[in-house]
C-alpha cells in the first residue's frame, strides 16, 4: 500500500492554527504574542480529543489493522 | 580563611535535595512532612524544570494483582534487554522495593496534589493500560495531560522546603567518607553558596549531553528535553564520581534505534504509549515497509536503488498535531514561526532517515545505591530518580523520592547525625579558586563552544560502533581540548560561568564513558566492537563500576547482583501495601477484558 503523497505546494504557505489565533488575539488586544498566548492556548487545549480513550482505542486499532494490511501486501508483493 | 569569609551564602539544614524534578520534589517534599530542615536546589526554576514539566499522560511501573513481585522484578530485568540486549544491567533489589512501593508512592503523589485519576475526585477510577512500548502489561497509568511538576513544587513551598531556584551544583563536601554539605553557584547572581547538610539526596537526572543533540524526530516532540541544552549536562553524576561514588554502566548509552546500516539507525517504529499511531516508513516513492527494519531489507532496498528511506507523520491524525502545537506554543513559540518560515507542513512532511547517534545516558547508567538509595561507597549521599542506577521514568523516580524522603529521619537519628560534619575548609577553596579562574579568563574559550567540540567527539570516535583506534583517537582529542580549555573558559558572567561548570562536567563523565568503553572490547549491551562481533556470554551479567579513589580512577568489572533471599523467600501473594485503593479498579477492568 502507498502512503498518499500529496505534490509539494511552495505557493500557499501553511500557517499554524495556534500560532495564526495566537496573532489574531494579539492584534486584536495590542499586546504581546506571549501574553496573548496565555490567553489562546487554554482555550484550544479544550479543542484536543486528547484524552477520548474511545477514540483513541479505535484510531489505533485502525492504524493498526491498515498497518498489517500494508504489510501482507508488501510480502505478497514480493512473492 | 574561615567559611563565611568566603561564602557569599551560607546555609546549615538537615536534608540537601539536589535538583527539583519529579524525583527531588517528592523526597523533599516528604522529607519536610516529616519534620526536617530541607533545602532543593534548581538550576532551573523548579516549577518548570525536568522531563515531566510539559506534563505526563502516563505513569508506569505498577505491579499487577496476583502476578508475583518476583516475576514483575523478572520481567522488569528482561525488558532492558530492548535497549541493551542481552544479559541483565540492573540491580532487581531496586526493582523490587519500586514494584514493592508503587501504589503507596501514588498515594503519596496524590496527597502532594497531583491527580493521577482518570476521573476526578479521590474516588475517581484509575485507568490501567498497557504500556505499549514494552508491550503486554497493563503495568502503566493513564492520567490527564497533567503538569505534576507545578503541583509539586507547590506542595513543596507549602511543607516548608526552602527551594533555591537557579543554584547549580559544583560539588560535594566530604568528611571520612561521607557527604557533608555542597558547594553551589548562583546562576543569576554569580554567588558562590556553601549549604551543609547531614544528608544529600541526589536528583539531577540523567546525562544527556556528551553526545551531539538527538536527530529531531516527530515522535520526540514530547521528549524534547533529551537534547535540551538547559539541562542535564551530568552536574550530579560527575560532582558524585568526584567525591567518590560508583557510578556503573557508563559504556552504554541509550539508543531507542534498529541498526539499517553502520551509519544509518532506525527510530524503533512506535510514537509512544497511548497515542494510538504508529511510525511509518516509506521509500522515496511512498511504498511501505514491514515496521521492524532490518539491516538485511534496507540492504535490498539499497540494491534495487530504492533509498533513501522516510519516516512520515502524513498519517497522524489532527489531534496528534494539535498536542504538539499546544505544546510548541506553550513553550517555544518561535519554533512554529520558524517552521512555517521554512515552509513545513507537518501533514505533508516526511522525515529521510540519515545517520544518527546515541544520545543519552539513561536506566541502567548512574549512580550505584543498594535499595534504600543510599550510595554504596559514599556514605550520606542518596541518588533517586534517573540519576539512579536502574531508575529511569516518573513511577519509579517519584518513588524512590517518596521513599528516601520518609526514611530520612530514621536514618538521620540511627547514623547520629545530630551534628553537622566539620568542613575541610580544602574543599571549599579548590571549589571557590574553579568559580573564580572561570570568573576571571574572559580571553578564554567560550564554553558553548567547548562543549559542542567535546560532544563531537563522543559521536564520532565513541559511538554504537566501537572500534579501538577510534577510540585512542577520540581519548587524544579529548586530551587535547582538556589540557587547553579544561581551566580556561570564559565565565565572565553568570551564565557563561555556568555552561562552564557544566562543560568541566561533561569532559569529566566523557573520560569515565572512554574509560568504561575501553575496558569493554566486546559487543555488549546495544553496542558493537568493530573486529570482536561476539559478545562474550560469560560476561553477560557482568557490570563496569568506577569510582574515584584517592584521587585515582579505580575501575572493577563485576556480576550484577542477585535478588536477596528475604525477597526471593517472600511469599506470592504478599501484600503490597496501598495496593487496594487502586487494584480494584484494575480487577474490573482485568475482568472486563
């Protein structure tokens, strides 16, 4: 199996979320980025499924079943 | 010349906590509750200092019901073998009395103010999980992404430990044997600080800086302190090894790498724990391959012209990438402007696998202590955490904090420590005449520079690959660099004096790593000796330990020891002592499996 590669794109240049709420907030308060930082990070923490044990039971056990399937098919390739 | 002549600052206390990480915070902190004077020294500031202070999700080293501690002491034994291969490296007395320990440590962590529940409040379920880079078990706990390392400091302030932030260590003070006090230096101010005390728990981590910085890996952005010049530059270890602990295991560095070629390694193909998302590698056109890489298919993809190869994050999920913005941001904002500025995508890129070095010092390496964490040659001198001999992660050094912490006043009392010791006042003028020298050669070399040429020495004479010549080589450069800069830094300010001590540090425990790897000319550990492939099975259980002697390196090749009989005579199902606050939740989930 491939990984989707995706063909580099040097025209649009990728911004960090955080990092572009991070200017917003500041620009919008005329303050610091440090300090504005303290203002937007807590608030897209909340944003992270980070501790969704469900979910991430489920993104693993699909990862893991995409994996072996690359696997087999490497072997049998190769066959 | 008496000792306030030439102490800027001068303290007199029961208990010296050197370095205030997960393991220093938790025996001072216990020390304090326990009616002693306790002063922690940081080089840092302790409420952000240490490999937790970006938080934990895990804790591990939890023994589970109704397996004997015998065969978790066993298994913890074999598991090194991942690192280290073959034969054992570690201590399983320690191992038992941290299995031994772990609940009612995790008890303790919570009184300090940590939660370490899945769900909140003190009835809250503890969710077990299988630690997924060892493998099987459910050994580990899941918590909140928590910083541990702000609760604990200040429950550290509230039980009274006097905390000196932004104190470096220089060295040891010792009276017949035993450690009596620390000569320190104030990072900010420039002051040279005296603190004598009666016992000194020593907890400043490991050494991770005699080799060039790690290769940036996506799956390090958690585990970024390794190459973080702020910290563990070996203060501790060296200013131990100088007073005349063993230290053992110095020729083994860590490694979490499969070998494809002599020069190319292999990040071990897992993001960590609970992440749920594997590493992947691809060649150039996006093909994978089986996850364990070998030598032998990366020589086939050689042959057929495929290489070289990537590690790609394309196939993390959002999540994944949020977790590491929130955490950039939280600590080194400019790091994301710069990768935008350099036009990066984490969801595109790839990483080439190219050469890569050992990077660290870690688990088995340290400071020799029998299971009360005492040192074995220098009495009063306590090492907990990974500072430690076969103590590595945030379970085992908070209990080990927790549990040198509590003995303290015994021991204080037993070994009649009622006074403090008498200051060789020699001591203290050989550490002021180096703060000094430093002080005064702004002509000299600058330190930053020093230790990065020290550092390119170990990755490219010493290495995974050993080889004799390169070796002598790498011992005559190290010669070289110490004869000219070793007394002539540029500390002409507090920062600078700093990376100077830490420099003298590093070049200090770059000898002992030579001198270990030279009296090993064997494949050994996760090491190879160029011309001896074989390991020697005979010498598989078979440790190095240095010390100082007299001023003299002393070094002994010597078996690991056993476990002791009063543990291998204990019963299967003996108590483990707050076991039951927890284990009930991990019956049902046991059950529910």
């Amino acid at each position: 199996m491939k990984l989707e590669l995706k063909p580099g794109d040097y025209e649009s240049k990728f911004e960090f979320p955080i990092l572009k709420l991070i200017r917003q907030k500041a620009e919008e308060l005329d303050i610091s980025y440090c300090a504005a930082a303290d203002i937007v990070v807590p608030e897209y923490q909340k944003t992270v499924r980070y501790r969704d044990h469900e979910f991430e039971h489920e993104v693993m056990m699909s990862n893991d079943a995409e994996f072996k399937q690359a696997i087999q098919e490497y072997y049998e390739r190769k066959e | 010349m008496n000792l306030q002549s030439i102490a800027d600052r001068l303290y007199e206390t029961d208990v010296l906590v050197v370095g205030g990480g997960t393991a220093g915070c938790p025996a001072a902190w216990k020390a304090a509750k326990n009616g002693l004077d306790v002063i922690m020294i940081e080089k840092n500031h302790t409420a952000r200092s240490g490999h937790c202070a970006q938080g934990i999700d895990t804790n591990l080293n939890f023994p589970r019901p109704g397996v004997p501690l015998k065969l978790h002491v066993a298994d913890w034994q074999k598991r090194h073998h991942m690192f280290y291969g073959e034969g054992k490296f570690c201590d399983p007395n320690i191992g038992w009395v941290t299995f031994e320990k772990a609940y009612w440590a995790l008890k303790q962590m919570e009184d300090m103010g940590c939660e370490m529940r899945w769900e909140k409040g003190p009835d809250g379920k503890v969710l077990f999980i299988p630690n997924m880079f060892f493998g099987g078990d459910e050994n580990q706990i899941a918590v909140h992404w928590r910083n541990i390392k702000r609760d604990m400091y200040n429950a550290c302030l509230k039980a009274g430990v006097k905390v000196l932030n932004r104190i470096m260590l220089i060295d040891l003070l010792t009276e017949n044997g035993r450690v009596i006090g620390a000569t320190c230096y104030d990072t900010r101010e420039g002051s040279f600080i005296v603190i004598m005390a009666k016992v000194v728990i020593m907890a400043a981590g490991p050494l991770a800086r005699t080799y060039d910085s790690e290769t940036p890996m996506f799956y390090k952005y958690k585990y970024r302190y390794h190459g973080a010049p702020g910290a563990l530059s070996g203060d501790g270890l060296a200013a131990a090894y100088r007073a005349g602990a063993e230290l053992v295991n110095m020729d083994i560095g860590n490694c979490w790498f499969y070998r494809l070629r002599d020069d190319i390694l292999m990040p071990i193909g897992q993001v960590f724990h609970r992440d749920g998302v594997n590493g992947r590698w691809t060649d150039y056109e996006g093909n994978q391959y089986p996850p364990i890489a070998t030598a032998r298919l990366y020589a086939e993809l050689e042959e057929a012209g495929k290489t070289p190869v990537f590690l790609s994050q394309t196939h993390l999920n959002e999540d994944y990438q949020k977790r590491i913005e929130v955490a950039t941001a939280d600590e080194r904002m400019v790091s994301l402007k710069l990768s935008e500025d350099r036009g990066f995508n984490p969801a595109e890129h790839r990483y080439e696998i190219q050469p890569m070095h050992l990077h660290n010092f870690a688990t088995a390496c340290g400071i020799v202590v029998d299971e009360t964490f005492e040192s074995n040659t220098l009495k009063g001198l306590f090492a907990v955490g990974d500072i430690a001999a076969a103590l590595s992660s945030c379970g085992p050094a908070v209990t080990s904090g927790m549990i040198v912490g509590e003995a303290m006043p015994e021991y204080i009392k037993n070994a009649h420590l009622d006074k403090q010791g008498n200051v060789d006042m020699n001591q203290i003028t050989a550490a002021k005449a180096i703060v000094d020298r430093y002080a005064s050669t702004p002509d000299g070399c600058n330190p930053i520079e020093l230790e990065a040429s020290v550092r390119y020495i170990s990755t490219v004479y010493i290495s995974q690959y050993k080889q004799a010549n390169k070796l002598k080589v790498g011992q005559q450069r190290l010669n070289s660099l110490r004869r000219e800069f070793y007394d002539n830094m540029d500390g002409s300010n507090p920062h600078h004096l700093m990376r100077c001590l830490e420099t003298r540090n590093i070049m200090d425990m770059q000898q002992v790593h030579i001198d270990a790897c030279f009296s090993r000319p064997e494949t050994r550990g996760n090491y190879t000796w160029q011309g001896t492939w074989e390991r020697d099975p005979a010498r598989d259980d078979m440790l190095t330990y240095q010390r100082m002697e007299n001023g003299k390196p002393v070094l002994e090749i010597r078996h690991v020891p056993e476990l002791k009989e009063k543990y291998v005579n204990s019963p299967d199902d003996a108590e483990i002592e707050c076991a039951d606050l927890y284990w009930d939740e991990l019956k049902k989930e046991s059950e529910r499996k």
